[in-house]
C-alpha cells in the first residue's frame, strides 16, 4: 500500500545508529524512473523506519540494502550478514473515516468508489483521528474489552468478550475496521469501543481489496493521535510526524552539542568506510 514504510528492527540494541544507517540504503523510484526523497528515523534503539516524505507512488520499486555485514553496532557486536530486499507499491487505495458525519468514504486511484454508513468511538472511547496504515485482516477475530485495557470487569457496562468478522487492522492495539450490522444505530452515532463499525457487507468488501500499507485517515473524532505516538502504536505512528520531527530523528541529524561537533561528526562518518565481512 501507498503508505507502507520500510521497517527494520535489529535483535540487540544499536549504539552506533550513525554508522549503521550509514550502510543502509533505500532505492526507491517511481515509475518514471524518479528518485523517491524519504529518510531514516529511529524509534528506539532497535528498530528504524524508512518512508517517503508524501505517500508512495503507485507502481513505485522500492529497494533495501542492508550492508551491515562486519560493521560494529556495540561494544563485542557486530552485523553478521548483509540483507537486501525489493518490493512494489500496489494501487493507491485510501479510506477516509468522518467521525461527525458517520460516513466512509473509500477512495481507489483517487476517484470515490463507494461511502458507507459508519460508526467509531463513543465519547470517552473515541476513535484516534490521524492517519492510519493496514497492519494486517482476517475474517473472524476475537475481541475482549480486558485486552483491550477497557475492563476486565464482567459487570461493567463496557465489558465485552466476543467475535467479530471481516476485521482490518489499522493498529497494533486494537483498532480495526469491521462487521456491525447489530449496531443499531450505525450511520447516526458513534457507540464503539475504539473501532469503526461497517455493515457486514461494506466491512467484507473493506477486506477484500485492503493489502497491508493501505491508508485509513479518521477525522473529527474529538481525539487526536498523540497518545499513540507517545506509545509508537504501529499503524498510528508513522504518518502522524511532522516532517521535520521525522527527519531529526535520523541518526546522521541527531547531534546533542554544538553545530561544531555536529559538522564534524557528519565528517567523520562520510569518511567511514565498514569493516569487511
């Protein structure tokens, strides 16, 4: 999907992030042979994102080159091997959810195919509004308001332990698009947990055409996404950074003293060259 970053995460904690993303390129291109301009940032010390700056390009090649084979990530460790991988983007397929009008609007190539009737988060309990990307689907899932740090309380209101069908995930705490056509006031009001509720059959046809790195945007909820970012919630994370926050989270652009030491920093490590394997 369009709003796929490449993501990689490391066995063992990385100290030396400059000299490791120093070694790791990303080729991406769009179909006209155009260079993609994305950048590296750091999470924690073992995993890093790449993405482009606005959405990928339909039909974009994207390539990764891990050559981290022999060059020292920490004291005693080293990369072991080098990795590379490629991949495609697919069709551009983005969703946009309106918490205030309980509407879906679902978007292929840029052109509107269909709006559905919706509902997302109940006050309290509303839906993150933010730009999401699809972790993963399956056709029935089992969803419990103790796992989803709701209540574990079987007497409470709120308490539910049920399954639910042709659920798309779009993070990784919990939030999904899927199948509610016992919620009875769906396209009038907001009265889920977190999750945005479909008719049965819209939630099916969601499912069908979804593939992981597609673009979910929810709007107007009330509740915006800082709290998951804070918690680096995969799905709600990425896209959710400005720019420049991004950026400066590059190992290369994270320099803690002067501009002096940072230059020579940067210097230093142009002239770098890894071990050999």
């Amino acid at each position: 999907g369009i709003g796929q970053p490449v993501v990689v995460r490391f066995l063992a904690p990385i100290e030396q992030r400059a000299a490791i993303e120093k070694v790791m390129t990303v080729d991406a291109r769009t179909p006209s042979g155009a260079a993609v301009t994305g950048s590296w940032s750091w999470l924690n010390s073992q995993e890093v994102h790449w993405r482009p700056k606005e959405f990928w390009t339909p039909g974009s090649t994207v390539t990764l080159d891990m050559r981290i084979a022999g060059v020292q990530a920490a004291p005693n460790r080293y990369g072991r091997k080098d990795y590379r991988q490629t991949f495609s983007i697919g069709a551009s397929h983005i969703t946009r959810v309106d918490a205030s009008t309980y509407r879906t609007t679902v978007l292929r190539d840029g052109a509107v195919v269909d709006t559905w009737p919706s509902g997302t988060g109940r006050r309290g309990l509303e839906t993150y509004s933010g730009t999401y990307i699809v972790l993963g689907k399956a056709k029935v899932v089992q969803m419990d308001s103790c796992s989803a740090r709701i209540t574990c309380d079987k007497k409470d209101p709120d308490y539910y332990d049920e399954k639910e069908y042709w659920a798309t995930r779009i993070t990784a705490s919990g939030t999904f698009l899927h199948a509610a056509s016992w919620d009875g006031v769906l396209g009038r009001a907001n009265v889920s947990h977190g999750c945005v509720h479909l008719t049965d059959a819209d939630a099916e046809d969601f499912y069908n055409h979804a593939v992981v790195g597609d673009v979910v945007i929810v709007s107007n909820s009330g509740r915006g996404p800082q709290e998951r970012i804070a918690t680096q919630d995969p799905g709600l994370y990425d896209w959710n950074l400005p720019w420049s926050t991004w950026t400066a989270r590059s190992a290369p652009k994270q320099c803690t003293s002067t501009v002096t030491r940072c230059a020579s920093s940067r210097a230093r490590y142009s002239t770098w060259t890894p071990a050999p394997p």
